[in-house]
C-alpha cells in the first residue's frame, strides 16, 4: 500500500512539473515599418517600426523572418506591413507585405545642378 502512495505522488508531482512546462501560445501583433537592411544569409530582417501597443515602444530591431523566401522581396527603404509573432520571448516576422517600394534617392552623380 505505501508503494502504491509513493507511486501515485510521483505521478502527480510529474503531472504538474508537465503542465508548468508548456509554452505559452504565440501572440501576434499587426506592424507597419521600413525595412532598414535584409541580412538573407542568417534570415533577418532589420526594421523601423512605430509603438507596438501592448508589447513595446518604436525602435529600429531586426526580426528572424519565418519564411526565408520572404526576404527575396524586400529592400532598404520599403514599407512593409507584417505579423510579428512573439513566443517564448522571440519574435519572427510572418507573412510580409511590401505596401510602397523604396523610392529612388537620386545620387550625387545623378543630381542636376541647379
């Protein structure tokens, strides 16, 4: 009978170590920046986003995209809007869209005199 109290007590103390375990689900939070450098090799994306409510002040990070093909169609300069995905205290970007495109800075080279 006791090892039968033992066993059960263990199973119970596993039981709760198992549920404090578990992740909390991912949150998601709707942004709009401008996308400041792409790094493909390493699947980053450096961006420039207003406040983020709920979750943090505007600031220039870089974010891991979730789907490296998505860095393909970004560049220094455009407007994105994305889902930023937060779990376990890391965030990737998701389903970009490139909403205006760079404009083109005209280089000194370019420039005409005035």
């Amino acid at each position: 009978m006791n090892k039968k109290r033992v066993f059960v007590s263990l199973l119970l103390v596993c039981g709760f170590f198992g549920a404090g375990c578990q992740s909390a689900p991912a949150k998601h939070y709707a942004i709009r920046a401008e996308v400041i450098s792409v790094d493909e090799p390493k699947g980053l994306i450096m961006v420039k986003h207003g406040e983020i409510p709920g979750l943090m002040p505007a600031m220039t990070m870089s974010y891991a995209v979730a789907d490296p093909i998505e860095l393909h169609k970004v560049e220094a300069g455009d407007i994105i809007t994305a889902d930023l995905v937060v779990s376990e205290n890391k965030g990737r970007l998701e389903k970009i869209i490139v909403v205006e495109k760079h404009a083109a800075i005209p280089t000194a080279r370019s420039a005409k005199p005035q």
